[in-house]
C-alpha cells in the first residue's frame, strides 16, 4: 500500500511538473513578427521581442502556460522536401521537438495533412506597391510643342488650307464682283483707297485679322463677299473656342500623364495584370510559390507577365521608390509591406486585393492537447480588440494615405485630355465650305445681273451724257437755214 502510495505520488508530482514545464516554440527572425532585442532595450532575460512575443503574451495568460522560444534550424517556416519530410518550424511541431510553431506561417492545404492550425490571428491580402507618380519636368522640344498639342496635325493643317482658300477666294470676288470697292472706285463711286481694301495682300490680311480676333477697317460691299466673310468668321469662332478649351484641360494634365495613367488605373489585381507594369516579387515567398504552383486564373495571368526577383522586401521596395520611370511594382503580403514602409516616405502606397490573401496561424501538433484552449485564447483577444491594437501597433504607418481608398476612386483619376482631330473639326469645315461655294455662287449671280441689267443701263446713261446739248438759237437758226433752203429748191 505504501509502496503504491508513493509511486502514485510520483506520478502526480511527474504530472504537474510536466504542465507547469515551458512549452517550446519554434520561430523564425523575421521583422515585426520576432526580433533580436538589443542589450539595454529590455531588462531580464527577455532577448526576443515582436508582434509574436506580444501576442504569446496574451495567449499565455488566456490559456495558462509558460513558453521558451527556440529558433528553427534552418532559418525557415517549413516546406515539404519530399513526401513526408519537412523543414523548419513544421518539422519541429512533426518531430516533437517544439509545442507550437509561431510566425508569419501561412495556412496550407498541404501543411494541415501533417499539422493542425489554430484559430488565425492575422489575414494578410495581397498588395501591389506603386510609387505614387510625380510631375516630371519637361523638355526643352515638349514645352515648345506644348502649346500646338490640343489640335492634331491634321486639324492645323486644315486651318491653314482654310486660311488660304478663304483668302484667295476673298480677293477674287472682289476683284471681279461689279459691287465691290475695286469697282467702284474706277467708277469714280469710291476713293482710290477705298478701292485697294481688297488686293491681293489686303484680302489676306483681312483672313489673318479674323483668325487673331481682331477688328477690320472695311468690309466687303457685295452679298456674295459678305457671306463668304460671315462664314470665315463662323470657321474661326469654332476653332479658336476649340483650342481655348482644349488648352485649358491640357493645363490640368501632368506632364507626365501617360505614366500616371497607367500607374492609377490598378486598383486590384485583375487590373495589374491587364497592364504593362513590370513586377517584382520576393525569391522562394508564398507569392512565388503562388504564381508559380497554383492554377488559379490569376496566378496564371501573372505568371504570363514580365517579373523578376528580389532577396528581401526591403530591397522590392528600394527598387520600386528608385525606378526613374515611375512604372515598376512589388507584389507581396500587405502585412509585412506595411511594415517596411514605415521607414519610406509617403510616396509609396499599396493596392490590396481581397480576392487573394493569407492567414497567419500557430502551428500545432496533430495531437495537441492545448490547442481548444490556444483557439479560446485567440477568438477572446479578437473580440477585445487586441488583435487590432497589435495590427495598429506594428504595421500602421504614418502616412494615412498609404491604401488605396476604392471608396474614392476619383482621388486616383486623371483628368481626361483629348486631343481634336479631324472628326471634330468636320462640322466646322463643312460650314466653312458651304459658305464659300454659296458665296462664289451669288457672286456669279450679281455679275450676271450687273452685266445683263445694270451694265446696259449705264452705257446709255453714259452715252447720253457724252451728247453736247444744244442751245435755243442754234435750234432756231438751223431750223431757219432748212427752210431757205427748201424755198429755193422749190423755185
């Protein structure tokens, strides 16, 4: 009985001893999750600080117990090696060699045949990081052809021909139409420089007047040059508003729209992948593994594009912030991202994806006993808000407008700018057009009258005043010599 006494003692002591032992946790360095503490930064024997030591924290006293964190061997979260083997943290958990596994370690169809996962602590989506674009300085040759960029080519062009057509038209109706001031003035219906308002260079000048919306000093006389002119003028109207208002919008544009254009037009992932911006991505990550591995529709799609591989976030980011042309992104998980841009300036900011994201859970073993009490732990801190305060605490940034905000896509739009062409400007030339073949038409039309109906009139109007009048004497004389005469043939 004694003896059965004591081992029973034994055995209880065993018991207790075993659960009030430390648990191990196996982890990985990886910032803000676990890091070195620097000497003087804490006082014990604490040498571990991080987003995990905080939470282990809570989740110690919740579920009541004691942990020692170890690091994993070979400095990973654990990958499948062959069917069956592990590395990292996994392999630790598998082996018995560590109660959990903490970190950044993701939940996995693969990783759940071997583990058991707790409740997930963290949810990380994808994020896109852009560098927000800045106003490029133009060059010499673009500030110089600035100011023609609101009308295509074509459409200058087009002017210019209407310019010409217009004024040599002008000169021509005036030199011919007997109602004009030319003709007036050899008439003597006019001064000599009233006649010389429309000469060839006067009948240019008068165009090129009209385009820079300045007055005139005559106008044509005749109907059919008043209406060529009305048309001109209506020409003008339509282009110069054209260009007024197309250069103001221009003015709103950057410089550098195209670039803009492209960046801000991702706002999710789908968008990215319909873009020419190359990515980069960080070298054996689970975004690579996702790219590479999955048969999603998106993974393929980003697998179709143009990427390359960096060592770390850190250096993504560097890349990123440093490309000359404003145009290259870095695809990663949006918790560790915002974490590193921290230490940036505002200039880079992150579009996250729902669609595709990552939960972060403790590793356990498949028969673990603490686990219900694990999951207890976790599902109570989230309903305290203490799973947000420790988001606030180690991933916010001071720059609020780091996340793309869809509920105000307009903050991300580019001022539309589009440049007039030819379809624009058809109503106009059409116009144009239909007043000078009307105005050539009447001008034929009042030559005709003048030529058929006026001109006769004057021939005999000048004619009768070309006649010399005669005098009453000179009538009576003549009249007295025709009837000597008769009387002396008579006899």
């Amino acid at each position: 009985m004694e003896l059965f006494m004591f081992w029973a003692l034994l055995g209880y002591s065993t018991l207790i001893l075993c659960e009030a032992s430390p648990l191990t946790v196996s982890s990985v360095l990886s910032s803000p999750f676990l890091m070195e503490v620097k000497e003087g930064d804490y006082e014990g024997n604490k040498t571990y600080r991080g987003y995990i030591v905080d939470l282990l924290d809570e989740v110690k006293r919740k579920a009541s117990f004691e942990y020692d964190i170890t690091l994993s061997p070979d400095g990973t979260f654990g990958r499948e090696i062959s069917p069956g083997n592990w590395s990292g943290t996994i392999n630790e958990v598998i082996q018995k060699r560590a109660a959990i596994a903490a970190g950044p370690v993701t939940i996995t169809s693969k990783r759940t045949k071997v583990v058991d996962f707790s409740t997930p602590f963290l949810t990380s989506p994808f994020g896109i990081v852009l560098l927000e674009p800045e106003n490029i300085e133009e060059s010499l040759d673009h500030r110089l052809l600035r100011v023609w960029a609101p009308l295509k080519p074509t459409v200058w062009m087009l002017i210019f021909i209407s310019f010409l057509v217009t004024s040599t038209l002008l000169y021509i109706v005036s030199y011919f139409n007997p109602y004009e001031w030319r003709r007036m003035s050899r008439d003597g219906e006019a001064t000599l420089r009233e006649g010389e308002s429309f000469t060839c260079m006067n009948s240019f000048w008068f165009a090129t007047s009209a385009l820079m919306w300045q007055g005139y000093v005559r106008a044509p006389r005749s109907i059919g040059g008043r209406i060529i002119v009305m048309f001109w003028w209506l020409f003008v109207v339509i282009s110069i508003s054209c260009y007024i208002a197309n250069m103001s919008n221009l003015l709103k544009v950057e410089s550098n729209s195209a670039n803009i254009e492209k960046i801000v037009s991702v706002k999710n992932l789908n968008d990215f992948v319909n873009s020419d911006i190359p990515y980069l991505i960080t070298k054996g990550g689970a975004i690579e593994e996702f790219i590479l591995k999955s048969d999603a529709r998106i993974a393929r799609q980003l697998r179709s594009k143009s990427y390359s591989t960096v060592n770390s976030i850190h250096e993504g980011l560097e890349k990123v912030n440093d490309e000359p042309t404003q145009t290259l992104a870095f695809i990663g998980e949006t918790m560790m991202i915002k974490y590193y841009l921290r230490s940036y300036s505002c200039k880079l900011y992150i579009v996250e994806d729902t669609s595709v994201f990552r939960q972060y859970a403790f590793v356990l073993p498949k028969d673990s006993t603490i686990e219900r009490k694990i999951n207890i732990a976790i599902s109570t801190l989230d309903e305290m808000g203490f799973l947000n305060d420790m988001y606030e605490k180690w991933f916010s940034s001071s720059c609020r407008g780091i996340t793309f905000d869809a509920s105000r896509p307009e903050k991300y739009e580019v001022p539309k700018f589009f440049v007039l062409d030819m379809g624009h400007f058809s109503g106009a030339m059409v116009a144009l057009a239909i007043g000078l073949v009307f105005g050539g038409f009447v001008t034929v039309v009042e030559y005709c009258i003048y030529k058929y109906a006026e001109e006769p009139e004057k021939e005999k109007t000048k004619a009768r005043k070309a006649t010399p009048r005669r005098t009453e004497g000179e009538s009576e004389s003549e009249n007295t010599l025709l009837s000597g005469n008769k009387s002396t043939t008579t006899v």
